[in-house]
C-alpha cells in the first residue's frame, strides 16, 4: 500500500519503521530538514521536507493516491488539519495522533472523527496506561494482553527460581490439570520458542500463556504462581499516561499516590483527577520515596519523561521489596538492556501504537477468508500474536485441525466462538464467523491462509 506518514518524531518514527517492515511503500514528511536526510538515510522511504497541512506539500507527496495518510505530529491539530486535507484530497484513509486529555473523551472523539472524515485515531499515552492497568490488575504477569472483549488473555509469567514447573514437560503440566490453558511461546535466554509437548520448562523461562479470561485465577494456581491484589499504587511522573492510568485505578477503588516535582502539574492533576493523593517533590529523591510508603505500596510505576531516571528508580523500588514495577521506557536499546539486569514490565508507548497501526494497515489489505482484528508483539518482538475474523471464503473451514498442514513455527493458540473459547485440538474445526488466535515466530502472518504450509 501507498503509505504517508507525517512527523518523525519518536512515535512517528517507529510507525514508519514498523510500515517499512511490512513492505509498504512510504512517504514521510517532517518539517525538519536534518530528521528528513536522517530518515531517508536509514530507511528505503521517500522524504519531503515541509508542514503537511500545505496544500502544494500534500500534492508533491501524492496525498490524492494514498491507501493510508497518518498524521503523527506532537500537535493534535496539525494532525486533524492534515489529515482533513489529505482525506479531502483523495487518500483512502486517514489516522490522526490526538493525545490532549481533553480531545480523547468519547464524546468529544467520535465527534471530531466524523466531521473530519476520520478513519482512526491513536493516542499512545492511553494505549499505554490501559496496558499498564492491565497488569496492574494481574500482578504476578509481565505482560497482558487481550484478544475478543477479554475472552481470551495473553499473559507473559516469569518463572521464578522456585517455580514447580522445573523440568516439567508441557504434556505432563497438561495431565496435571484440567483447566483451559496453552502454553504457546517461551523466551529462554536470547532463543525463543514455540513448544511442543515435550518442551520442558526451566526456572528464569518467560512464558506466554493463551488462557480464557474467565479461568485465569485457577490457571495460575495451577502454574505455581502467586497473586495478590493490587490495592495501592505509588506513580512516579505526573503527565498524560498517569492521568489516564490515575482515572482508571480510582474507578477500580485502587488507592493511588502521584509523585511529581513540578508545582503546576501537581495542582492541575489534582483538579483533573479528584480522590488521588499528589506529593511536590522529586521522585529520584530515595528519602522521599520512603517516607510515601515505597516499601509498602503494592505497587510502583515510573512514568517520567525520562527512560534513565524510570530505569534508575525502578531498580531502586525493586530493592525496597516493592511487589510489583512496571516501567515505561520508549527506547529500544534501552528496554532490552532493562530486562536482561531484572525488569520484568516494561511498557512502551511507541511501541504499542506501532502494533496498532501495523495491526490496521493489514487489516486493509485485500485479504480472502479472513480479516486481522487484533495484533501484539511479543517476546520483544519476536512473536506476533494475531487474531483473525474468519469469513465465509476462507479455504479450509470445517476441516479437523489434525488433516491441516500448519506452517512451522505458527501455531493455532485459540478459537473463539460466539461466548465459547475453546484451546483447539486436533479434531476441532474453524467455522465462518470464528475469531481464531495465531501464533508466529519469525513469520509475519497476513492473512489465515499464510498459517498453513503450502509445501507439498
């Protein structure tokens, strides 16, 4: 597809890198002459220099022939404007970045999406405190992530030196256990598998668990892992993740404390979110965070500005004995490192709004027999995670799972039909209307049929 996209800031630039993966053609404009040259020295995109809301730099970009237009500046209204222009000039569909707390309440949202003739909008700061909320309300996982109105949960657990599953062969844990569960990707070391049932499990593996959400306690009972409620969380960082994140928590009757040094944010924060405890002072300040009760919240969550003060404090909570940290770090080098020393939650924003829009951009291709309604990147990105709407044309329906060839290294991880998850097996069949859940490692997956091998 014919992709622009416009601003390459962080959140712009990993979009485009994202879209370039996927093969697509792109276009990127930035005001910024040097972030133009830079752009296109790194990727095989076409750069133009200059505002993308001017008519004559929408048309040298060729807006009017374009499948997909986003608009990623740091400015809401520059990406509406923009994309009101393109959309007005031709392009197909259009997706603005609108990040300002007080354009994303869902009133406010949908109409501004149907004046300006919206496709979508993203906003990476609420993307990112759901994902945190998410977790917050699964504490033993380091991630969670959710396929179908919650019907399905993909949850990556960490196997602690303690763990019962040492050496225990995922047809044995099978055996032991009655409930709704898969085991589907595990991350030993920098080697990253999809198992088998002879796989056996090891202290320090990182596990992703396909489970059906209404069996998700009995599950990690189970597995030998620990949950406590989450029932009080210290945030580090007052800026638009944590007010989102703050809101979603008080209206889960979470009690919630806000560390932030700037004077005004403290004030506006407590006049936007009312029933959140908000202390003026500097969150790196070790004596500080003990005297707010860091050793004994259950929860602590860095959300500066900043990936090393976040990285630095996280640690540091980490040895008060803090229950459970989960950090927000935008840069790659430095979210791997973060987790090879010990982090186990990492969130990041740019990165969840990547998958969203790879997630949409192959949703819009001209696929047959089915539709991706759903993508997530896993394992650092090693696996994808993606659920398909099946249609009445997809090839192999009602065919028993066991006489289907599968691709090596996908894996069918679950179906979804009407309020019926099933963990398929080898007679279970897909039927038109399914959502099905793929796994792949190494593989990109465009359309259901890619899963299955066409090797003879």
């Amino acid at each position: 597809m014919k992709i622009i996209v416009v601003g390459c800031g962080k959140i712009g630039r990993t979009i485009l890198a994202s879209l370039v993966k996927e093969k697509h053609d792109v276009l990127a404009i930035d005001v910024s002459p040097s972030v133009i040259s830079e752009i296109t020295n790194v990727y095989d995109v076409m750069g133009i220099c200059g505002n993308g809301t001017e008519y004559e730099k929408l048309k040298e970009a060729g807006a009017e022939k374009a499948d997909l237009f986003i608009a990623a500046t740091s400015s809401d209204e520059l990406n509406m404007l923009s994309c009101f222009a393109a959309k007005r000039m031709g392009a197909k569909y259009t997706v603005a970045r609108i990040r300002s707390t007080g354009n994303t309440d869902s009133v406010s949202l949908d109409f501004m999406k149907s004046q300006l003739d919206l496709s979508m909008s993203i906003n990476p700061e609420l993307l990112a405190a759901r994902a945190i909320y998410n977790i917050l309300k699964l504490p033993s996982a380091a991630k969670v992530e959710l396929f179908s109105s919650h019907r399905f949960e993909m949850i990556e657990l960490i196997l602690k030196e303690d763990t019962p599953l040492d050496g225990v062969s995922l047809i044995e844990l099978r055996k032991q256990s009655r409930e709704n569960f898969l085991i589907c990707t595990v991350r030993r070391g920098e080697e990253v598998y999809i198992p088998q049932g002879n796989f056996r499990l090891k202290s320090g593996d990182r596990i992703g668990v396909i489970i059906s959400g209404k069996d998700t306690q009995r599950v990690l009972k189970t597995l030998g892992i620990a949950h406590k409620p989450v029932r009080t969380v210290l945030i580090m960082g007052a800026g638009n993740i944590s007010y989102y994140l703050a809101k979603m928590l008080v209206e889960g009757h979470i009690e919630v404390k806000i560390i932030e040094k700037d004077p005004a944010k403290c004030r506006e924060f407590l006049e936007q979110v009312p029933g959140v405890t908000v202390i003026c002072g500097n969150g790196m300040d070790q004596d500080l965070l003990r005297e707010e009760g860091l050793s004994s919240t259950d929860a602590f969550v860095a959300l500066t500005g900043h990936d090393e003060e976040n990285i630095l404090i996280s640690f540091y909570a980490m040895s008060q004995n803090n229950n459970k940290v989960i950090t927000k770090i935008n840069a790659e080098e430095l979210s791997a490192l973060a987790e090879k020393l010990g982090l186990e939650s990492i969130v990041s924003p740019k990165k969840i709004i990547a998958d969203t829009l790879v997630q949409y951009a192959r949703a819009l291709r001209n696929s047959e027999g089915s539709k991706v309604e759903t993508l997530y990147s896993l394992m650092n990105g090693d696996i994808e995670a993606l659920e398909f709407n099946v249609l009445q044309d997809f090839e192999y329906l009602d065919i028993p799972l066991k006489e289907i060839r599968f691709r090596k290294d996908v894996l069918l991880a679950g179906i979804i039909r009407g309020r019926v998850t099933i963990i398929p097996a080898g007679s279970d069949v897909i039927k038109a209307g399914d959502k099905v859940i793929v796994i792949a490692a190494g593989e990109r997956i465009y359309d259901l049929a890619d899963i299955v091998s066409k090797d003879k």
